[in-house]
C-alpha cells in the first residue's frame, strides 16, 4: 500500500469533489430523495398492495424464486376470478439476497413505505426471524409459505406459517425409518450451515431414538460443498443401512453420487429441502431408491393438483416443486382470510388467518393451530427410475 | 489402512481441482502484482460454456459421444474463457492502469441492456438499450472523458471484486440461478485396484490437469512469449524499456490463466457434476489460498499448494470435525505463513531500500 | 470551554433528532440512517488501519462480528442479573447501562481478537497479510456458526433492542474524533510513517511492530463496538451478516471515499449504503449496476471521491 501515490488528477470531477464533499454529499441525498419520492403511494380505493420478500438472488435464488412464481399465479388467478373484495391486488417484491439484515430491511420498506397490507415470506426461517419482529411491531400480518423452524412464529401473534414445522417432519421420517424401511442403524449428514438441516437432523435423532434405532454416524458438510467423499468413506465404515441427511437439493445430488462410486448402496432420506426437479436431473440414477418427506406430490392424482402442475408448466415451462405450491397456498390463505375479514386492517386479518380451518390448498388441507402454524399431514416421496413416486402420508 | 489411501487419493483428487485454478492466480500476480478475484467467476464461466457446449444440437447429432467430444467441449471452454479473460483485461483491468477505449462504451452498453431487459423483457428493447449506452460511453470519451493515469494497486484490486460481483449476479440473470447438471461427456468406470476403489473420471481429471501444468511450464520457460511473461513479472518498467509490448504480454498472460480457469471448470464439473452462477466463489478462495501457500507467483508452487491444501482439507474432514471444513483451509494458511511468509516455494524477497 | 460546549450541543441535538426523525421520515429511512451510522464507525475504524497505516487488512467483518455477539450474549443471558441491583432506576436508565456494558464487552473481545490476529499476521506484508486477516475473517465466522449458545447457524435471535440514532451516532462522533486526535497524535505520526515506508520508520527508530499491532487492535475496538450497535438495533445476529463479503464492501467504501482520510471514509460508507438501498429500484440488476459503477468509479477516480490522504498537504 505504500506504492500508491496520490498523483495529478486529469478526470474532470476531479476539483469539485476534492475542495467540496460537502456539497457532493447534499447531491447524493438529494437523488436519493427525489428517486424514493417518486415510488407511488398505492391508490388505497382500487387496489390491495401485499408486500413479499425472499431471496431472489444469492445462493439460494431458486427457493425465493419458486416461492415468487407460486405467489404470482395466486395473485394472477385471483384477479382474473374478479380480485378481492371488488379491488385488484398487487404484489411489491423485494430481495433480500439470502442475507438476514437485507431481509429485515426490505421489510421495514414494504411496512412503512410501500405501506402494504400483509406480508408473505420467507424460505429461510433465519430470515423470516429477522424479518417478522418488524410485522409484529407494526400489526402486519406476516405468513410463511415454507420456513420450517419452530421458533418463528413464537415471534408474535401476527406471524403464521402454511407448512408443518420441523418437529413434525423429523418425527416423519424417523416413523418411516422405523416402521416402513426397518432399518435400525442410520448415519446422519447434515448441513452445519443450515439452521433448517440442523434442526431437523436433531429432531429425527431424537425420535428416531426414542424408537429404538441407532445413529451410528454423525457427519456434517457446508453448503457450497462439492466434494463429500471424506464424509461418506467415514460413513460407510461405520455400517449403517440409511443416510439421513436433511440438506437442501443443490448438495444432495452429488452426495448420492459420490456414495455410489464410493460403493455405499443404501437408501438415503431427506425433508422438504431436497424437493426440487433438479435433483433427478443432478443426482441421476444414483438417487434412484432414495425417500424424502414432502408438503404434497406432484403425481397426485386429485384435479386441484393437476391443475396446478399444468397451469404452472404451461406458465413457466418447469414442474412446479414444494415451495410454489406452498407461496400459491400461502397467498390463496391471506385473500381467504381478508375475504372473511371483509376488510384489510391487520388485526381483523390476523384473527381471519388464525381461524382458518380445512382450507383447501394445493399442499393439502390447512388448519391453523393455536401456535399459528398449520396442521397437515406430510407425504412421503420415493425416487424411482427418475420419476418421483408418492410412498404413503404420514398424518399428525 | 484401505480408509486412509481411500482419503489419500480423496485429497489428491480434490487438491488437483485447486491446484488449476490457483495457476490462474498465480500467473496473473506474477504479471500484474494484481489478486484477480474475478478468476474464480471465469472458472464458473468456463464449466456454463462447456455445458451449453456439450449440450448443443448440432454437437451433439454430429459428434456423437466420442472422446473427442470430449476435448472439443474443452477446447472450446478453454477458448471462450480465455475470450472473456481479455474481454476483462481489455475492459477493466486496463483502464485501471490508465489506457483504455471504449471501456465506458462497454459498461454503459451493459447497463444499457440491463436497462432495457428492465424496461421490456424483450429482445428488441435490450438491444435499443444496449444501443443507447454504447453511444453515450463513445461520445463521453470523444468528448474528454478518460480513465485517471494513476496507477493504484488497491483500486485495481476494487475494480476486481467488481468484476467479481458482476460476472456473479450477470451470471445469474443470464444463465438462471437454479444449478443445473452437467453432461458426463467423459464416462465414469470403477476401478478396483486392490481393496481401492478409484473412479476413472478422477484419474482422467488429473492426468489432464498434470498435462496442462506441463504445458503451461513449457509456454513460460521455453517460448518467447513466455519469456516476456517472466520479465515483465520481474520488472514491469525494465521490460517496457526492454521493448516488451508489456500490454499485450498481460493480455496474453490473462487469457492463458482464464483458458486454465476454464478448463479446470470443467474438469470439476465432470467430477462434481453440478454447476450454478456462484460455484467459484468458496473454491476461488481457497484456490487462492493455495496459491499463497505455494508462494504467489511460482507456478510449481500453486500446484503444490493446491495439492497440500487438497490433502489437508479431506483429513481434516476424514478424521477430525467435518464442521469446521471451510476454517481449515485459512488455519493451514495461517500455520504455513507464518513458518514461512512468502509460502513453500516462495522467494524471500529482499527489500531494497 | 469550547470541547465541553460541543459535546452537549451534539448530545441535545441527537437527542432531539432521535425523538423526531422517525416519525419524521418514517420507519424505513430512519433503519437506512442507522445503518449507515454504524457503517461509518465500520469505514473510520478500517480505515485508520489500511489507510493511515498502511496495513492492508480485509477481515474486518470478524472483528465487527466478535463484537455483535459478545453484546448480544452478555445481555442477552446477563441482563437479568445485572438489571437486578439496578431496579431503583428508570427503565430507560437500565437500558443505557445494559448497553453501554455490552458495547465496552464488546470492545474488549474484538480488540483481544485484534490482538491474537494482529501479532501473528503483521510479520507479514503486503498480500500476505491481505489475505491472512480474511482468512482469520473466516476462522471467526466458522467458528461462530458451530457454537449453539449463541445460536450457531439458527442465528441468535431475541436480543433487546438497546439501541438507537442516538446512540449510533454519539459513538460516530466518538469514532471520528478519536481517530482524528490519534492520528494528529504522535501515535498517528508513527502510523503515518509506517504507511510510508516501514522500512526508513524503522531505521529512524519508530517500533513498527508495536504500532502496527496498535493500530490494529484500536480498529478492531471500533468494530466490536459496531458490532454491538448492529446486534441491538437490528434484534437479531447471523453469520450469514459477516461474509467475507461484507469485508469487501467495507474495503469498498473507503476506498471510493478516498483511502486515508476521515472524510473520505464517511463520504464512503454513506455513498455505498445509500446506493446499495437506491439500487433495489433495478431489481435482479441491483448488483450489477452496483458492480459496474464500482468499476467504473475506480477506473476514472481512483484515489476516491474525497482523495485527500492525511500527512499530505
């Protein structure tokens, strides 16, 4: 750094900038004011403005992204059908880059300045927890299509989720473990850096215990990792006849991979994360034979669902995964509750959303709990000759 | 014992992954005293180009699944890499040393097409907006505007992480965040030799990688271009005096280590088949941390500090705590430096006053 | 007479600006003010260590995070007890002590982990030491994601929101005229020196090591007391915040403001905040305008905006 010499200057901002910084910095406030100002105010009389936040760019792009096409078809549906309470309703989006600070930003935007209605979001429950104590603050309803982690909506009462909750998943697929697979000796690999994988992998041990089975390994891997062959040669010495290994799809399909050339051939399971059509497009034939518990399965023959597959594929050209179905869901659930509320005013909604029982949903239907999550069986989904099979549904 | 060499040939495996990108590094220090940060996006870019490429039509009907499929796809990646490592050197790096034309046409015309997707997702309107910030950065520059004639080392630094952060996001928008798999041009085959069992995808990589780090000895110390290359990394000014066209020795330098990028791009994506817009970032860094511990700016050293790193990494995992994976590769990196500050192979400098 | 008498003019005026500016402005810009109130702290305290003297550091985000995490934890599982001998005083009292305790804790811990990286890593030159301290960067935030107390890579939620634009920018002020007073001190001209040329400091006798490490460890301060300030206000902490990138953008904001002046790392860090704010308006291109008015700033102005190095008239 000492190389660095402080030379003549022949850019022509040069003299302003070094004698006045001041007055620079009064510019710089000035563009920033007039180009917030000119964001409009949304026109209360003909429209309803509901605020959404994700990660739509970042490593994990694809959740906030499939959350935001399910919400999108929602919004698209529902206005087509008339809109909501005889208005139109609109959706500001805003990204916040995976990063738990961007997303409580944005979301003290969408409140106090783009003054929306409600709130739907997140994937992540780290973000959501960042997010929702301003919801709560300000009397803004706040619903999550698919953040997993208990501790979110001990946040407030204002704060609700459309998914089961990772004590629940766990138990699944330790049942499914214990009673349709049989197996007693299962090796764990989670995801340290995830809260989600974390959780979850705790939960299932704990049941999976109680049932009487045995982790005979415990590995962990980062997301962003690529290679796991250190873990699974660990595994593998241990002799287990599962995997567990709760981690979202972007590394699940190498893992596999790499199991099968190191010559560990028994079948692996996973939760929501791993649902995604990249998976089988990743993970190839080695993910053959693998199981994973899901909100709902694309192959399920009832029409609503078929309806949305093929709306979702005619709309976006790709097979619609958990997540879109769980921001349809999601925002179908807000406009039915603003529906019974007859009005927007978020206490009114709050109550609507905490009453809502057997509501018909993609993912299946949703009862909310005095927690303020939801009460829904999960389906367990096999990979069988790169196709997703529906395996059994595991009630609460 | 068979656990341990099973571990072995994990960490040589992966090591030789780090090893080809921290080349790149390497090289481009050697020449430009710069920390390129944008080489592990040209890494990414590599692996995206040989997928489209493997997966074209025409390629495919025509060619067929033959080896030599196989080292076209590379040839190819190792080409348009090198393409867009100019491309940056033209555009960024350049300028930052004080010449360039055209480099505020350039980015304007990017913000401009940016701009126009914005406006209007289609075609026409990024073309028009494309349009638009070409012309304005071509009358900007005829009208006076030129790039400061300071030579900055920080601020060629910064320009990097720029670059970085927009062939990350640019690539995002561009190829889709979602990961997507890539085609295995190069079939895989399980070897058991002994109680081993070696994947032949692996043996390949590394055969191919070894190739390259020969070839890439013999261009610097045998030709004269390489010759230049190491003159100008010795002294930029002595060089120019010398009547090097220092300019186009870096520009050659950069698209030699970017067509490495490239290349190791997809060599990993054959071994790791997944690949996605931010695949560079946590292998770039601790490629370059590889090539600080082989002493930045020798070439044997990077493939040693890749190959250390490697090893180090997969035992620490293998036998210790996987959770701490990502810290070991900077706790190896602290332990060496300080043993030896300029890395294995590093020269001491000595600093005349 | 005169420092007193500026220091309550401050006082009332940030009192009067924290009890009005939010409703004023509302809720959304007051978090952006905050923001780039703490950013700044991040920009000055970085800034006397890569810009005044010299060392090139780019792990700052671990120190800023040792900080958050330290405050959050002390008040978090030490609030009650020390609330307790505490009860006779007004509520807003007892806040103001939770926080300041937390915020000196935090200063202690990052400016010991400035230490254990500083002493070790200044040996080194260059980009030897550039890329040690993002390594340490790293360590720490590896490290903070395997501890469950503090809630490891859940994130540690639940911390009480203590702070605020007063107090956010009392300790701007406080950062700025510290560092302004070192460096105009004797220990700002052997900083200075060592930026230079280590090498002629030596022979005139400066002990380079001693202030090398000095530097370092008052920087790291300054972000552990940032640090804090992030985790009171924004009531949550996750790694996922202390990126090696986040190293970067700080990096960033000095650097365009102009490496080596207060103004310019003030200038810096409220000009990268607020355009990283102002771009959202691009959506999925937020960061790639960001990225090419980065390079392109660097390409036509790369001394910074401000430009003004201190020590050069």
């Amino acid at each position: 750094m000492a190389n660095s010499r402080d030379l003549q200057v022949s850019s022509p901002l040069g003299g302003f900038m070094r004698r006045k910084p001041w007055l620079f910095l009064l510019f710089v406030v000035g563009v920033f004011a007039l180009t917030s100002c000119t964001g409009a105010r949304s026109d209360s009389t003909s429209e309803i403005v509901i605020g959404e936040f994700g990660s739509l760019t970042g490593t994990t792009a694809t959740f906030g992204i499939s959350t935001k096409n399910g919400i999108d078809m929602a919004v698209d549906d529902l206005n087509k059908a008339g809109g909501l309470l005889g208005k139109k309703v609109r959706v500001i989006v805003e990204d916040d880059q995976g990063k738990p600070e961007e997303a409580q930003t944005v979301v003290t935007k969408l409140i106090t300045k783009d003054q929306v209605s409600a709130i739907l979001g997140e994937v992540a429950s780290s973000r959501t927890m960042a997010a929702a104590p301003v919801a709560q603050q300000n009397g803004i309803p706040l619903i999550s299509p698919s953040s997993t982690n208990p501790k979110v909506t001990e946040i407030g009462d204002y704060i609700f989720r459309v998914c089961f909750i990772d004590p629940f998943q766990g138990l699944v697929m330790a049942k499914f473990a214990t009673n349709t697979l049989k197996v007693k000796n299962v090796a764990i690999l989670r995801d340290i850096k995830n809260d989600y994988s974390v959780g979850l992998a705790e939960v299932f041990v704990e049941n999976f215990k109680k049932m009487g089975g045995n982790i005979v390994a415990n590995e962990s891997y980062s997301e962003g990792d690529t290679d796991f062959s250190a873990q699974l040669t660990s595994i593998k010495s241990k002799n287990p006849q599962a995997v567990f290994m709760p981690g979202y799809y972007t590394e699940v399909g190498l893992v596999v991979r790499q199991a099968r050339k190191l010559g560990l051939n028994i079948p692996f399971m996973g939760g929501d994360g791993w649902d995604s059509p990249s998976l089988i497009q990743i993970g190839g034939e080695a993910v053959n034979g693998s199981y994973y518990s899901n909100h709902f399965s694309v192959s399920d023959p009832s029409p609503k669902i078929q309806k949305f597959v093929s709306d979702y594929k005619a709309r976006y050209s790709a097979t619609p995964d958990a997540l879109a179905g769980l921001g349809y869901d999601a925002a179908s659930v807000l406009f039915d509750a603003i529906k019974r509320a007859n009005s927007t005013d978020g206490a009114k909604v709050r109550d609507a959303i905490a009453a809502t029982k057997d509501f018909d949903g993609i993912t299946g239907k949703i009862t909310i709990d005095k927690d303020r999550n939801a009460v829904k069986p999960a389906v367990v989904l096999q990979v069988k000759d790169g196709k997703l099979q529906y395996v059994e549904t595991i009630a609460p | 014992m068979e656990t341990f060499l099973q571990q072995l040939i994990n960490g040589v495996s992966q090591g030789s992954a780090y090893a080809l990108i921290a080349l790149g590094y390497t090289m481009v220090y050697g020449v430009l005293r710069l920390i390129n940060f944008a080489h592990s996006d040209v890494y990414m870019f590599g692996a995206f180009m040989g997928f489209y490429l493997a997966n074209n039509e025409w390629i495919k009907t025509h060619l067929g699944d033959s080896p030599l499929t196989a080292v076209l796809v590379l040839l190819g990646a190792m080409a348009l890499s090198a393409g867009v490592g100019i491309l940056i050197e033209r555009f960024a790096y350049r300028p930052g040393r004080g010449k360039s034309r055209f480099a505020l046409a350039f980015w304007l015309g990017i913000a401009g097409a940016a701009a126009g997707q914005l406006v209007n997702a289609s075609l026409a309107s990024t073309l028009i907006g494309a349009a638009a910030g070409l012309i304005i950065g071509i009358v900007s520059e005829k009208v006076g505007l030129r790039p400061a004639q300071e030579n900055s080392r920080l601020a060629l630094l910064i320009i990097a992480i720029g670059v970085s952060l927009f062939l990350e996001n640019g690539g995002q928008q561009v190829f889709g965040a979602d990961p997507k798999f890539f085609p295995q041009i190069i079939e895989t085959r399980l070897l058991d030799i002994g109680p081993l069992r070696i994947d032949s995808q692996k043996l390949i990589v590394l055969g191919v990688a070894v190739v390259l780090m020969v070839l890439l000895n013999v261009i610097v110390n045998y030709t004269k271009t390489g010759k230049g290359m190491r003159a100008v990394s010795f002294n930029l000014d002595a060089a120019k005096l010398m009547g090097i066209n220092t300019d186009r020795i870096i520009a050659f330098t950069f698209a030699l280590g970017s067509a490495l990028a490239g290349a190791g791009g997809i060599l990993v994506s054959l071994l790791y088949p997944k690949i996605d817009p931010l695949m560079g970032v946590m292998p770039g860094l601790k490629a370059f941390v590889a090539a600080v511990l082989g002493g930045i700016g020798n070439i044997t050293g990077a493939m040693l500090g890749g190959l250390v790193l490697g090893m180090a990494e997969v035992m620490a995992v293998g036998y210790g705590e996987s959770t701490y994976r990502d810290a070991i590769a900077f706790i190896i990196l602290v332990l060496i430096l300080l043993l030896k500050p300029t890395g294995i192979m590093g020269k001491g400098m000595i600093e005349k006053v | 007479m005169r420092k007193w008498a500026f220091w309550l003019a401050a006082i009332v005026l940030l009192i009067v600006l924290q009890a009005t500016l939010r409703g004023l402005i509302g809720a959304y810009y007051y978090q952006i003010v905050i923001l780039v109130g703490i950013n700044i702290i991040l920009a000055v305290s970085l800034n006397l260590i890569n810009g005044v003297t010299g060392q090139f550091s780019i792990g700052h985000a671990g120190f800023y995070a040792i900080g958050g995490y330290t405050s959050a934890a002390l008040v978090y599982y030490g609030g009650a007890s020390i609330r307790a001998p505490l009860r006779f005083l007004p509520s807003m009292a007892q806040d103001t002590i939770l926080l300041l305790l937390g915020l000196i804790a935090a200063a202690v811990m990052a400016g010991l982990a400035g230490l254990a990286v500083g002493i070790p890593s200044l040996r080194l030159r260059g980009d030897y030491l550039a890329i040690v301290t993002l390594g340490f960067g790293e360590i720490i935030r590896v490290f903070i994601l395997n501890i469950d107390a503090i809630g490891g890579s859940r994130g540690f939620s639940g911390i009480p929101q203590l702070s605020n634009l007063f107090w956010v920018y009392l300790l701007v002020l406080a950062t700025i005229i510290t560092v302004r007073n070192l460096i105009r001190s004797s220990y700002g001209r052997a900083f200075i020196s060592i930026r230079d040329d280590e090498i002629a400091a030596e022979a005139m006798g400066v002990d380079t090591t001693r202030y090398k490490v000095l530097s370092f460890v008052i920087s790291s301060m300054f972000a552990g007391i940032a640090g804090g300030l992030f985790g009171h206000f924004t009531m949550y902490l996750h790694p996922n915040s202390f990126l090696f990138t986040t190293s970067f953008y700080l990096i960033i904001m000095i650097v365009v403001g102009g490496l080596g002046s207060i103004e310019g790392s003030v200038v810096g860090a409220i000009l990268v905040t607020v355009t990283l704010e102002v771009f959202r308006r691009f959506g999925p291109f937020r960061l790639v305008y960001f990225a090419i008015v980065l390079v392109l700033i660097m390409i036509y102005r790369p001394q910074g905006l401000v430009g003004k190095r201190y020590g050069y008239s």
